[in-house]
C-alpha cells in the first residue's frame, strides 16, 4: 500500500510524520540501533549504596578479562571532574563518596555486553557504608551532615506578596505529597562515539533533548575545546525529561577516546532507572484563605521537593512550584516558602510539567477543600476565582498572556459524561482489569476537577533562543535546525512552516546535529514556539529575498508580492508566477535565531517577571472505585485546552492523549519506591504504567485563541495535558469514596484503611 | 567472548547462520546484533513492553524471553519481514495515517501484536483489542490513535470505507 495525500501539508493540516513510514517498518535508526565497524560495548558500574565513602576501588581483575578493552574511573577523567545543568556538582565517576544509589564508579569497554557484565562483577570496590541522609526535613533542619561541599539545601525560595497579615472567614487547609515519577520513555538512554582518527576529536550519536548543552558539558569533562566534540541526533524514544541531563554522554565518549575505537553504551531498564534523574517527590503544605462568597483573599504554603544527591534542575523545578501556588486564580495576598534539598535518595529534576505537577496537586486538592467549605459547586468556586490577562500574580507579574479559561472550565464541563456501568459489565471494564477481582457491588463511580496554569520556555533572566536555516533551490526547500526531535513531532512542524510561508511543498530537513547553533532543549512546551519561531523567521527572510528577486525580474516593487497557495502574486497588479517557476536557477538561503523576550530573577521576596508565557487546561475525571478492594479504573478524561492555534490537530490530540495517560499514572499508579535510599523497584514488572487496559476514553477540546506573543499564535501543549489530570483523577476517587486522600499515586490503602 | 555457538535460524522464510555466538544471548540480542534485524526493540528485557514482538512459529512471543538457541527449527517473522518488498501493510499504514506514531519506538512490537490480534479476530470488540495490545505498552501516545489506527484497519478490511 502506498499512502497518498489529497492536501497540502501546510500549518493547520494534520501532516503527517515525516519519519512515520521508516518507524512502522523497523528501520528507523534509534541511537541503540547503531553500529560501527570495530566497534567496542561499554558498561557502567553503580554503587548499591545509597551513601558511603569509596575507601578503595581495585579494576585489576576486571582488566585481565579476555575481550576486555578499557577499565576507566575517575582517576582518568582529563578534563572537569564533575558537570551539571545548572550547578556542576554531579562527579563523572564517583571517588571519594557515593551519594546515592546507582551513582557511576568505573566504566568498562569490552568486546560483547556479555563480557562487560563479567567485567563489573570482577571491579572490587571497597565502602565504609555511612548513614544516609533520605527524610527531606533533615536537610533543612540540618540534623544531619553535609552530604556534599555544596550543602544539602540546593535552593530555597521565598514569595511574599501583598499583606502578610491577611485572612478571611473560610481557611482550610492540607499537606500534599505527590510521589516520585518516572518518564519511562522506551527507549533506554544509548550512544555511539567513533573518535576521530587523529585522536583529537570525536563524534557522537545520542539520544538527547538538547545536543548543545550536552556538548558544552561533554567538552568540559572531556578536557577538549567545543568544537572537537561533535553531537548527531541519534534517533529517540521518547524523552520526557528525562534526557535533559546527561547520562552516559561523557563514559562513552571517554571510553572511545580511550580506546581508539568506537563504543557504543546502551543502559538497559533497570539501569534506565538509575541513569537518569526523576520527578521529584513533593510535599506542599497549603491554607487558603476564602471570603463566604468562595473568593480567595490569601495562600500560605510551603514547598520541600527532594532533589536527590545531585542539584540538576532541581533549582528551576523548585521556582516553577512556588510560582505556580495559586495556579489558574486570582490570589492577591501570599506568603510561600519553598526549598529544594539534597539528600541520598535518587537525584530528581525534569519531568514533563517541571514542578508545576507538584504545585497543582495541592492547589487543586485546596480548591475542593474551599468548594466543601464554602458549600459551592467545584465548579463554580473554580470560575469565581480564575485569573485574567492583565492580573497581578503572586510574584507582581502580569499575566500578558491570552487566558481562555473559562472557556476551558465550560468547555470541559459541557461536554457528557460515559453512561453508567451496566449491571454486568464487561469484566475488563471493572477496577482491576484482567485480574477480575473487583466486584460490581462493591463499584462507586466519582467525578474529580482539575484546573492548572503553566508557564512555557525557560525561566529567571535565562537568554532562551532557537536557531533555523532555511534554503531555498528550484522550488523545494532544505532546513537545518538542532531542535531534537523526540517523537513530539517537531520534524513534522517544521516544514508545515515553510510550506506556509514560502509556497513550496518539497521540503526536507537535514541531519540534526550542532553543525548549526543551538535550539535549546526540547523540554517546558518551548519547541513550538522557539524552534518554530526560528524556522518561521529564517523561511520569512528567503521569502523576502525571493520576492527582491521576482520584483526586479518584473519591475515590481517587493512589497507588493505575496504567497498564495503555491504561486508568489502581485496584490495589486497581474502577475502570477508560481514559486517553483520563480526559484528556478535561483538559490538562497538565510538563518534565524529567534529570542523570547527576556524575563528576569526573582527577587528575595519572590517579585519579578520570572516567565514568559502560560497555557490553561481543565480537566475532568470519571472514575469508578471497588472500595473494598482499592482498585481504580479511570473511565473518561474531559478536557479542553487552551492551545493557542492549532497547527497539526492530530500531533496536538497525540500530546493530549498521550499526556493525561501519563497524568493518570502519577495518579493511581506510577511511583518509584525508595526506603531509606534504596529503590526497590526499578523494572517494569514492579513500575507499573498504563497500558491499553487502563486508557480511559479522552474528550478533548482545543481552544483556539492565538497569541500574540508566539509565533504562529500557537502555545507549547506538550505539559498541559499532564498537569491537572492527575489532581482531576484523585478528585474523583474521594468524590467516590467520601476519604480525604491528599497524597499521588493513590494506592490501594489509601482507599480501603 | 571465547563462546562459540553455530545454529541456525529460519527468519522471514531465510536460514541464517548464526557463528561463534554466547549461548546465553536471547533471540532479541541475535536478531539485533548478529542478523542486522534491528526492527525488534529491546526496552525492559523482561517480556513487560512487547517492543521486542515476534512471532515464532505464529504465535506472538517477546523476542527478549527467548534463548536464541532455543529458537532453532522453528519459523521466525520479525517486522522487517512484514512486507519485504519496501510497502506498508495496512496495519502499517494505518499507524501512519491516524497519528499512531509518536517516538516510535514501540511501533514495530506494537505492529505486530495488532496483525496477530487481526490474523486471528477479524472482529474484535473494544475490550478484545484492549486486552490484545495490553502486552505493549506505549509511553507517548496514551493508546488513542492506537485505537484509532486498529479501528481503520478493521473496517478497511471489512470494504467499509474510514
């Protein structure tokens, strides 16, 4: 079968992915999916100890291995010892102390994962075990030592706002504790390094978000200038997160510079757990303060997110929660203190809603607590109090950015509700699924809320900027961007862009590599608007030249061309030509770099214009509950969201539904349990995600109202379907269940003791 | 590695000589790395994902649970053998087509589950494809254009057009 097109593949099209058929057929190169001639596997060592002192490491045996290559520790790292995004205070390897578990030792290349596995087992290493550092308040109570030069308090964040000392009839409160996530993406975190022959550079394929900041990391540790360090997009399954750190950028490279030969290091599921850093697990004390009328006069709260033993992103992840603590409504008086501390559980950082999952958690649970307070629908208390374009927040921004709210809330609201189950269901309708343990008798079914507000690009000052290419020869268009594509559909957006705005429809793009500047990291809903900016702007400057060209071809003044559909026309005179015909023999090509605008730090009352844009959502949750039993199934997810313009229904109905199944397992089942450090279940046996049994049917509604801040009119929706779902579901169970349930996933005890 | 296993394999209808191999590596790793198949997947090497999907003797198996060595006289269809000559099948088309394709990595395990189901149940209700593709988990798309995708095919095949 071959697929035919009947339109144009221009922006508001769902285009199709441009990667698609290679992806169906198994041949779609995946960074694990990569080989080279000669090519050596490299593996890593982990400490099983949450916290210890390294008191000697001996690799000797490990070197006598037949078929073993290179053993390699922190003693051979040459450049910087340690990296980070934010603060470099991750060790490459681990030498004096680990601080927790998984934390990297040694690394291995050898000729098959076989004899790298036998490789590990034969590095000696000997621990005088300490006593972890694992309960978040010792950090900030400063019961227990440093665990690491920086200190265990990674940052701390206060927010006060109007009056201190206000209050008002209806107060109530609650303390939140939302678990620690996984991404899980598929994929497992893999690359390929082939050093050059003159051994002074090297290139690598791998699987990231962001090839640049990995390469400026890389280059640091590495001990070589920037430009010898070349990164190509390695194909990516999934991300989430995840991938914004480094992982095993800086083994893999190091082992093939090491051993003249290219090594590929591919982490398997256990080692994916330990590999990358996680959401991080939050507890979030909140106490609204509500006039009789349900509108809020003033929020007290308090944030302590457990960054783990290394800071990563913990500092951004941390001013994303404070700043969101009234979320979506209006809140003129607030007092916030938040941190974000290190201890010797797993390091956490980004994860798909960055700290802003955590905050809506605990606003949304205070705003049924004010809805049953004040005897008012969850409903209306939500469209009484919601924010405006043009609102203060608590951190003295304006909101500037288009705020369809209440469109969002009616919207969701509006749409039905599933019928009611049957006397007999289907047994794989019940709660439990195949397992056929629930018992219809025993089944509640409960309706839950959730509304959220997210801020989309980066944050606090930072030079956010995208960088695109576009070249223009005989009518078909090549781009050139580092934007990593992740299977969020970027590579399918790009050339929408410049069918629209150039008239062509033979677009490609070329390699994804740091060839070019940087895109940024595809993360925080940014891809859309910043790379998309860039490839809009760098299509509108060909189109610009192509039009200098028609004009003094024609005698026409530039001004007066433009596109349409396919053809470059006079809008005020006769001639049409079309854009193939106009670019014949005729080549340009021009790049862009495009800037959001800039914001700034937060003060030390947490004042300043910290963000750059938001996007609204609301969810609505069904559920059905066996009470006896503690088992969950969500049936159906309402949802409208505030999308700003629509460029490609089908990938946006992808981020959506894809996003709330992710929101429905922080909610009732996705949590990486850690007892006094030690991760007990880092498999996909005992890590439970959704599968197809447990998708619920998913209403959505786009709400188109463009923005003029965004290229295009359109906002980020990657974070927005994952946000307020996971509050909605809870909601739902203790509608259904009548028990106040204030901590994410919901587990079985939670429901039934 | 000093191992040294010789076997055969009949994949996609082919015999392949498999040399010199470790007799502890499973039908994914063999597929992968000594076949030049790498359509398979390997995300959790503990039959918990079905990105590693394959049928041996028709009967759809997590390709990481197997023994390559164990393998040997049976008939082994991976996704490269769908279509050999370079066409889409109708379940691969219909991934494309709905948006069932996101970072794709559980596509090829997740293509095969649904020509199985469909090999074996023209007709499948909503409950028996759920069940069908429970075994692959997908991290990206939230299984609604996976749905979709399977829904298109059932009533291609049925002559009712989408």
């Amino acid at each position: 079968m071959t697929i035919t097109k009947t339109q144009r593949d221009i922006l508001g099209s769902s285009a199709l992915r441009p990667d698609g058929i290679s992806k169906v057929q198994g041949d779609y190169e995946f960074s694990s999916d990569l080989h080279a001639e000669n090519m050596l596997w490299g593996a890593t060592l982990r400490s099983p100890h949450p916290y210890a002192r390294i008191v000697s490491i001996d690799v000797s045996a490990a070197w006598k291995i037949a078929g073993v290559e290179c053993v390699i520790t922190a003693d051979d790292v040459p450049g910087q010892l340690t990296y980070g995004l934010i603060s470099e205070d991750q060790p490459v390897f681990a030498n004096d102390v680990v601080r927790y578990m998984g934390e990297p030792i040694a690394a291995v290349a050898a000729d098959h994962p076989e004899t790298c596995r036998r490789a590990l087992a034969a590095i000696h290493v000997v621990y005088e075990v300490l006593a972890p550092l694992t309960n978040p308040e010792h950090a900030i109570d400063e019961s227990h030592e440093p665990i690491h030069p920086d200190g265990n308090i990674i940052r701390r964040q206060r927010i006060v706002h109007g009056d201190m000392h206000a209050t008002a009839p209806i107060v109530v409160e609650g303390t939140y504790d939302i678990g620690m996530q996984d991404q899980a993406f598929l994929g497992t975190e893999s690359a390929l390094a082939i050093p050059d022959h003159d051994g002074a550079g090297i290139e690598v394929f791998v699987a990231t978000q962001w090839l640049h900041e990995d390469r400026k990391q890389m280059a640091k540790c590495l001990g070589m200038p920037e430009e010898k360090v070349r990164l190509v997009l390695g194909g990516v399954g999934g991300a989430f997160g995840a991938r914004e750190d480094i992982s095993l950028q800086v083994h893999t490279a190091l082992l093939a510079m090491r051993t003249s030969r290219p090594v590929k290091m591919q982490y398997g599921r256990e080692e994916s757990f330990f590999g990358h850093v996680h959401r991080h697990p939050a507890q979030i004390w909140m106490r609204h303060h509500a006039n009789t009328d349900g509108r809020i006069v003033k929020i007290e709260a308090r944030f302590v997110f457990d960054g783990g033993a290394y800071s990563s992103t913990s500092s951004a992840v941390l001013i994303n929660g404070v700043t969101h603590t009234q979320g979506p409504y209006q809140c003129p008086n607030a007092i916030v203190d938040g941190y974000a501390v290190r201890t010797n559980n797993p390091p956490c950082g980004a994860m798909r809603g960055f700290g802003v999952v955590q905050a809506c958690f605990a606003h949304e649970g205070q705003m049924d607590k004010l809805a049953a307070a004040t005897g008012i629908d969850e409903v209306e208390i939500r469209l009484r109090n919601i924010i405006h374009t043009g609102d203060t927040m608590i951190t003295g921004q304006i909101l500037e950015s288009v705020a369809p709210l209440e469109r969002c809330i009616r919207e969701t609201a509006a749409m039905p509700l599933p019928a009611e189950m049957g006397l007999q269901p289907h047994e794989l309708d019940l709660p439990g699924g195949s397992g056929r343990t629930a018992d219809r008798r025993n089944i509640v079914r409960g309706i839950g809320w959730g509304v959220s507000m997210k801020n989309l690009m980066y944050s606090e000052g930072f030079d956010d900027y995208s960088t695109a290419r576009c070249t223009l020869t005989n009518g078909s268009v090549e781009l050139k961007f580092a934007t990593s594509e992740v299977g969020q559909g970027f590579v399918t957006l790009a050339p929408q862009i410049a069918r629209s705005v150039l008239g062509v429809d033979e677009v490609t793009y070329d390699t994804i590599d740091t060839q070019i500047g940087s895109a940024g990291s595809t993360s925080a809903s940014r891809q859309t608007w910043m790379s998309g900016g860039a490839v809009d702007g760098a299509c509108r400057m060909v189109r610009e030249r192509l039009f200098e060209h028609v004009g003094s071809l024609h005698g026409i003044e530039p001004l007066r061309l433009a596109i349409d559909d396919t053809d470059i026309i006079d809008t005020i005179g006769t001639l049409r030509i079309s854009v193939q015909e106009a670019s014949a023999n005729f080549t340009v090509s021009e790049t862009f770099e495009y800037h959001h605008r800039q914001t700034e730090d937060l003060d030390e009352n947490g004042q300043g214009n910290c963000h750059v844009a938001f996007a609204f959502v609301a969810h609505r949750a069904v559920v059905d509950v066996d009470v006896e039993l503690g088992l969950v199934k969500v049936v159906q997810i309402a949802t409208a969201q505030d999308v700003g313009r629509v460029l490609n229904p089908m990938s946006v109905t992808g981020q959506i539904e894809g996003g709330i199944a992710q929101g429905l397992g922080l909610a009732v089942m996705e949590e990486i349990i850690v007892t006094n450090g030690i991760v007990r279940n880092p498999s996909f046996t005992d890590y439970l995600l959704p599968t197809a049994l447990d998708a619920p049917q998913v209403l959505i509604s786009m709400i188109e109202e463009p923005d003029p801040q965004a290229p295009m009119g359109a906002k980020g929706v990657g974070e927005a379907p994952c946000i307020s779902v996971t509050p909605a579901i809870v909601a739902a169970i203790r509608n259904a269940t009548g028990k106040s349930i204030d901590r994410c996933p919901v587990r079985p005890q939670d429901i039934c003791f | 590695m000093s191992e040294s296993e010789h076997y055969t394999l009949t994949v996609n209808g082919v015999e392949r000589k498999v040399s010199d191999a470790w007799i502890g590596e499973s039908l994914l790793y063999v597929l992968r790395e000594r076949l030049g198949l790498p359509g398979s997947k390997g995300a959790c090497e503990q039959g918990e994902c079905g990105s590693c999907t394959v049928f041996v003797d028709n009967a759809a198996v997590c390709s990481c649970l197997v023994m390559a060595a164990t393998a040997v006289g049976t008939q082994i269809a991976t996704v490269e053998g769908l279509n050999e000559d370079g066409s889409l099948t109708d379940v691969q088309e219909a991934f494309v087509t709905e948006g069932a394709v996101q970072c794709g990595f559980c596509t090829p395990g997740l293509v095969m589950a649904v020509h199985h189901l469909l090999d074996h149940n023209d007709s499948p209700n909503e409950q028996e494809i759920k069940e069908a593709l429970s075994g692959n988990i997908c991290r990206c798309t939230g299984y609604g254009r996976i749905f979709a995708a399977v829904d298109t095919v059932i009533s291609v095949r049925k002559g009712i057009s989408s």
